[in-house]
C-alpha cells in the first residue's frame, strides 16, 4: 500500500503570486512539480478540489505556468484540446527537423 502524504505538507509547498497563481516550490520533475513519487502536483492539487480525474483526460493551466497549482487556473481536457489551447495562444514548441543529404 502506498504511503499517505501529509495534506498540509503540501500547503506548505506553495507560494502565492500578485496574479493568484499557487506556485508550487517543492520538488519538480522537468517543468512540473511533484508530489510524492508518482504525481504532478498540479494533478493534485486538482483532485483535492474536483474530485478524481477522469481516465485520459490532462489537466491543463489557464494561466499557463506548468508549476501553478491555484485549482481556479486548471481545466480538464482531452490532449488534443490541451495542445488546440496552446496553439491559439502561441505557446506550443514545433520542431522541425530538415532531411540529411548525403
């Protein structure tokens, strides 16, 4: 069974900025911070206001800051409407990669 985390630890590892993000400043993974081993703490901080995540379903920012934990900058969608979101604000990162000439 896996260990229980202490709800108030991860009050703790917030703080609020002037725009009402909760910025989370505990552990991260990449550009998203971690709650315990095996959760994004935005993904959390969702289930601790809403409820469970629905099965394939991501949950995105309003705000756009990965490390935002505020419940009020987070909605739930599929990826392709994560991805329809970060295209019409100009946020999503396209490589391109040129053939190699031999």
């Amino acid at each position: 069974m896996p260990r229980k985390l202490n709800p108030e630890l991860f009050n703790h590892r917030t703080r609020r900025l002037a725009n009402g993000c909760l910025i989370w400043i505990g552990p991260t993974a990449g550009r998203y911070g971690l709650w315990g081993r095996r959760q994004y703490a935005h993904r959390e901080a969702w289930e601790r206001a809403y409820g469970k995540i629905p099965p394939g379903l991501c949950v995105c920012h309003i705000c756009d800051i990965p490390l935002c934990v505020e419940p009020t900058h987070l909605w739930i969608g599929t990826q392709k409407e994560n991805l329809r979101d970060k295209d019409l604000k100009g946020h999503r990162r396209l490589f391109f990669f040129k053939k190699r000439r031999d």
